[in-house]
C-alpha cells in the first residue's frame, strides 16, 4: 500500500511552523546572551583586562564606559593573588595604549557600579595583551566606605539633615528644574572660581584657616543661629505672601528707582566737589582754631574774676552816666546854633581855602623869623626889610624884583606871575 502524499498546503504551513521555531530559538539565544553579558555572533570586540584591589559588588555584565558613555560590558571577574582581574569587553576594534586607566565607579547611591576606561595615548605604546596593573586602576568606593568614617552621633545628623533637604525641596520642582537650567551658567562660573583658585596668587592655606576661624567662632552659638534662620524664614515667608507679588512689584519699580538714584547721585556731585573745596578752604581756619583752643580754654578760666567786677564798676558808672545825659540834654538846644556857625566858618574858609599853600610857605619859607644864630637851623632871629624906590624908578627903567601884580592867583606868587586872570590857572 503507497504511502497517503503530503497536501501542499499541509507542507507549507509545517515550513512555516519550523521557521518559526528556529526564529524563536535564536531570539531566545540572543537575548540570553544579551542578558548574561556575553558576546553576539558575528561581532568584533577588544578584551582589555586590569587588576583592582577591590571591585564591591560589581558584577559582570555592567556596562564599561569611557566620557561617561558606554563602550562595552564587564565579561569577567577573577580573583588573582589577592587581586582582582576585570576582563573588559570593548564594542568594536579599539586601540589600547599602555598609559591607559580604569576605575570602579558608582551608577547610584545604592551601590550600581561600572567600570570607568580611557584608552590612554598613542605616544606609549600599544598595550597589546598586557594586563593593565593597579598602578593604572581605581578601586571601588561605596557610599558605605564613606560613612563608615562618621561616628554614630554624626550619621544620625546627616540623616536628618537629608531627611529635612527632602521635606524642602518636596513642591519645588520647578524651582529645582530652573536651578538645573540655570547649571551650564554656574558651571562656568564655577570653572572661572576653580582656576582662580587654582592660580599661585590664591592663598587657599589662609582661606581655610580664615573659615575655621569663622566656623569656631559660631560654637557656643546655636541657639542665635536658630533665631536668625527662624527671622529668615519668617521675612521669606513674608516675601512670600500673595505668591510674592508685592515683592514682583518692587523689583519691576527697582530699575526706575535706580535710575532715579542715580540722576540724584550725579546731581550731588557738583555740591560735594563745592563742599570738598569749601571744607579744603576750611582747614587751615580749623587748625588755627585747634591750635588757639588752649588760649580759650585759658581766657574762658580767667574771664569770671574780671567779669564778677563788671557789675560793681556798671554800678559805679550809672550816677556819672546819669549826669552825662543831663549835660547832653541841656547841650541840645546849642546844637542848631552850633551848626550855622560851622555853615558861616566853612563858607569863609571855602574862599581861603586856595591860598592855604601860600600861607604855609610864608610861615615855613620867608616868614618873619628868617635868620639863624650861629649855623643852627633850630634857632632864628626877627629879622625885617625895608624897600626904598629903586634906581630902576629913577632911570625909568622897569624894576625886574617890583611886583607890579597885587592880587596874583593862588601858588602864583612866589613865581612872580603877571597873569590876573585865575579862571584858567596861573602861568
């Protein structure tokens, strides 16, 4: 009897139905391998091994990365001598220097760990199939390494201290989304602060002894500490009040007022440079008062026994004053009388008042007592002259020392001037 044949149908979908059992195999093979760390068929790697004196808890399959991405997968842990050798599967052919370094990192505060890689540079070398020693690694650090160093007491705090950093930042999501925008800006501060101090002109040592000056000076201090955060949190919370826009006010109105303190400020400017002047001016009179203060002070000491006097010679002036004002009460009526003889005199003297040259010449030049005893100019004698007609009369002839002017104008003379017209001056 011949074997029933196969429908065509029938043997398609078997076809189909291994296909796809062989495609589930293998995605289960790779995902298997994937999960497990290991290397995909097909695929070219670079296995780097370094030695750690202590790993944690990293386990294979973490990631390696270098720059902070990732490159490749931790294959193998093996414990040599003491040491710890990290086999290093790298995506790709990469080039590994001798000068390269590893290091054992943190993903997270729960422990994660990943291995840091740098290839190193080509002026060293390839690295070929050394290990890399542990000259070039960095073993792990956990968080729990670090606070093992703290003491009970100081765990407690920074628990606290955690758990308060917690309650304040709950609600604060975009004050926190904000700060992370705001980052690149203050990592570039930041940088510029680091190579500031960084620079050989900082003085970090005194810095640090200035702070643990300052942070010294706090003990003992607590409780004021707690009153001035309780003052600043109340002054926020009332910056706070209406969503803070009291406070959103002010500081739009803060440019305007600004600029108003400014045109102020310019303004006092010109008054300040007087004052400054003025005050320069000032000083020396200053100083010559700083300087006369003792003859002061001695003056203002002396002066109350003289000045206890004053009223018992005032007592004594006052029957002589009294008769003073009697007096100048009966002189009064003189006075007008008094005043039209000044008018007349001065009137008389206005007209001799030309001739006063004249009259002092002749009493100082040719008066009456013209001669001197015995060469002494202090001593004179009355001396006079008679004048008889000259010989010039005689002849007819004009006599040159015969003033034929009566009444010469005033100065005139002594010069033997002819002019009588004194309107214009004297010649």
């Amino acid at each position: 009897m011949s074997p029933r044949p196969v429908h065509r149908d029938v043997a398609k979908k078997v076809v189909v139905g291994v296909v796809m059992i062989v495609a589930l195999v293998l995605v289960g093979w790779v995902g298997g391998i994937v999960q497990t760390g290991g290397a995909l068929p097909g695929r070219s790697y670079t296995y780097v091994t370094a030695q750690f004196d202590d790993v944690g808890i990293l386990k294979t399959g973490k990631d390696v990365k270098q720059d902070g991405l990732r490159v490749g997968t931790v294959s193998k842990i093996e414990y040599v001598d003491g040491l710890a050798q990290v086999t290093m599967r790298i995506d790709g052919k990469v080039d590994v220097y001798k000068d390269a370094t590893a290091f054992v990192g943190n993903t997270s505060a729960l422990g994660k760990k990943y291995v840091g890689f740098d290839p190193g540079t080509p002026d060293a070398g390839d690295l070929g199939e050394e290990i890399l020693a542990v000259e070039s690694t960095r073993g792990s650090t956990s968080l729990e390494d670090v606070l093992s160093a703290l003491d009970p007491k100081t765990r407690a705090s920074l628990q606290k201290a955690i758990g308060s950093l917690a309650v304040g930042t709950a609600g604060h999501s975009e004050d926190l989304n904000a700060v992370l925008a705001a980052a690149p800006e203050l990592l570039t501060d930041l940088e510029t602060v680091m190579e500031a101090a960084g620079s050989d002109q900082a003085d970090i040592a005194s810095l640090l002894i200035s702070a643990d000056e300052l942070v010294n000076r706090f003990n003992g201090r607590a409780g004021e500490i707690e009153k001035l955060v309780e003052n600043v949190d109340r002054t926020v919370q009332a910056l706070g009040v209406d969503d803070g826009k009291p406070l959103e006010d002010t500081v739009a109105q803060l440019p305007e007022t600004l600029r108003t303190v400014e045109t102020a400020l310019d303004d006092l400017y010109e008054p300040l440079g007087d004052a400054e002047v003025a005050l320069r001016d000032l000083e020396p009179g200053a100083r010559a008062l700083g300087a006369a203060t003792p003859d002061l002070r001695a003056f203002l000491r002396d002066s109350p026994v003289p000045l206890d006097k004053v009223p018992g010679v005032a007592d004594d002036a006052v029957p002589a004053v009294s008769s003073l004002t009697e007096t100048l009460d009966d002189a009064r009526p003189l006075l007008d009388p008094l005043k039209s003889s000044v008018d007349s005199l001065a009137k008389l003297l206005y007209r001799f008042a030309p001739y006063a040259g004249d009259a002092e010449r002749f009493f100082s030049q040719h008066d009456l007592l013209s001669g001197i005893l015995d060469g002494d100019d202090s001593k004179h004698y009355f001396a006079a002259q008679l004048t008889g007609v000259g010989l010039f009369s005689v002849n007819g002839l004009p006599d040159p020392l015969y003033r034929s002017e009566f009444y010469p104008c005033p100065g005139t003379a002594w010069t033997h001037a002819t002019a009588t017209d004194c309107s214009g001056g004297a010649n």
